[in-house]
C-alpha cells in the first residue's frame, strides 16, 4: 500500500487544499510513490447532522457551524480509517503548502511512535498541546480513532474540542516530535519543508474579504475580550467581525499565488472556478492581478 497524503477541507478552504496538493507532487522527486487524497466534509455527513447544536470546546460551549472556515478540522482523525488501519498517512491542513519534498517526511523511521507532529506554541502551546494540522500517522497503531465516534462525543460533553485536536487524549509515549520545518507556521526560509499560512487574519489569497471563522472565545492575556468575542457572536453569528489583513511577509503572499499561477497553466483550476471562488469570497477579488504579476516576476 502506497503512503498517502490526506488534505482536509471544506468548499472554503477548496482552492488551498487544491493548490497544496499541486505543490506535493511538484516538489517531490517520488511523487509516483504516494497517493494524494483530498477529505471534504461534504463527503462525511456526520458533520452536518450537527449543525447548530452546542459542543464542548475548552471547557465552555459554542454552537457547530458547517459555514465556519475550520469546520473541517475533526477530519483530522479520519485517514487510519481511510487506510484500513494499515501503513502511512500524513495530514495537513489545506493551507498548507510543500515546499521540500516530503517524501522525505512519509519515508521517515517513527522509531516505534504512532504520531509525528511538531508541538504547538504560543498561546495554544500550554500543557502539552500538538500541532495536530500537520501529522504523519502510523495507521495500524491508531486503531482508536474513530472520527465520527469522537465527534459525537463533543455534543455529549464527553470530549473537549480542544484537548481532542490538541492530542492530549492519546496514550502516553505515543506521539513524537516532528521539526518544525516541516509545519512551519507564517515563516518561510530556505530551511521550510511545508509553508502553513496558519494565522487566519492573513490567508495570503484571502486579504480584505469579510471575516468567516469564529475567534477564539478565551484568551489568557485579556479575558474580557474573550467575553465581547463571545457575546458578538451570539448577537450576529460570523457576520461582521471585520475583515482579513494582508500577510506581513509579501514572500508568502507570492509564493501562493506564484503556485496558483502554476495550477492554473496546468489546468489544475480554471479561470471560471477562479471567478467563482471570487464571488463566494473564498479567493480575494483582486487575484488575477496577483497571478498576472507572479507571472512577470517569473518570466
């Protein structure tokens, strides 16, 4: 059985997903060697049953919403299943985007661990908590995730969101560190393995569109804004909550649309699914200005 690369996603984060899995086989020397596979939470309907029903997350409540920009993120634990329990998998966020060959990563001695992934930092860092957006899997050791199990459980206050995603409900010993290189979070050097455009407040390819996550409802260094955030949504849902900035480094912004220019000269997307992703304000509207310009910039 091949090793595969699972990308999850929903119709937002659809051309993200695409144009990382163009850039998978572009930079890999043994792209023949690995399969690619894209989960769509349209195509896992336990997902939507929920829609509107509260869940546990960090210890308070929240309503699901398949409209909000991350509502792929419990796919996370469905490529063991899709493998049959058996070889290797990597998962990645779809704003993630190969920029080594990660054959590199999907050939690596575990050295007996059923998870690889980097630990996370920051403010989601605290008590152990993974970068699970990036992981490779040893399927036949994770017998134990059954995603549509687990998701369940959040609305019967069985399971925490975040300790869920954050991996701090796997056994002891069973997860080892991945280099950062290989999810390397808004930083793009010569050393980057896999590029994550991970702060949602600047998506390269979504600057100045209107807003369409939910922000993180607790914050530690100033609680009451946690508290605007929560009673903002329970007002107005996801409508007015501003709109995403442009990224700090104009490097990543081009290195996006540089590929997106490729994927479109490949026919990997065309210029009417470009249009439409526009019109939905999946893609900023101002994108075929920025191919155009990758275009010149490589010519």
């Amino acid at each position: 059985m091949k090793p595969c690369v699972f990308i999850h996603t929903n119709e937002r984060q659809m051309l993200g997903a695409l144009v990382g899995e163009y850039a998978l086989r572009r930079n890999s020397a043994h792209a023949d060697e690995f399969d690619v596979r894209i989960l769509h939470t349209d195509d896992h309907p336990f997902l939507a049953e929920r829609e509107g029903q509260s869940y546990l997350r960090s210890g308070g409540h929240r309503p699901w919403h398949m409209e909000d920009l991350q509502s792929f993120t419990p796919l996370r634990f469905q490529p063991p299943a899709e493998m049959g329990y058996e070889g290797r998998a990597l998962l990645t966020d779809p704003d993630v985007f190969a920029v080594g060959d990660v054959w590199e990563l999907l050939s690596r001695d575990m050295q007996g661990k059923a998870v690889l992934c980097r630990p996370a930092h920051g403010a989601k860092g605290r008590a152990g908590i993974r970068a699970s957006s990036v992981m490779l899997l040893d399927c036949e050791k994770l017998t134990h995730w059954r995603c549509a199990e687990g998701f369940h459980e959040m609305f019967e206050d069985k399971r925490d969101y975040t300790d869920w995603i954050g991996l701090l409900l796997e056994p002891e010993g069973s997860i080892g560190d991945l280099e950062d290189e290989w999810n390397d979070l808004d930083h793009l050097t010569p050393a980057t393995k896999m590029l994550h455009n991970t702060k949602r407040y600047t998506q390269p390819w979504k600057s100045g569109l209107p807003i369409d996550f939910t922000p993180a409802e607790k914050t530690r260094t100033f609680p009451p804004l946690g508290w605007y955030r929560q009673a903002r949504r329970k007002l107005f849902g996801l409508r007015n909550l501003g709109h995403y900035r442009p990224h700090p480094d104009p490097a990543q912004e081009r290195h996006f649309f540089g590929l997106l220019r490729e994927c479109l000269d490949a026919g990997v997307v065309s210029e009417a699914r470009l249009r439409e992703a526009m019109k939905q304000n999946h893609l900023r509207h101002d994108a075929f200005e920025l191919i155009e310009r990758a275009a010149k910039e490589a010519a």
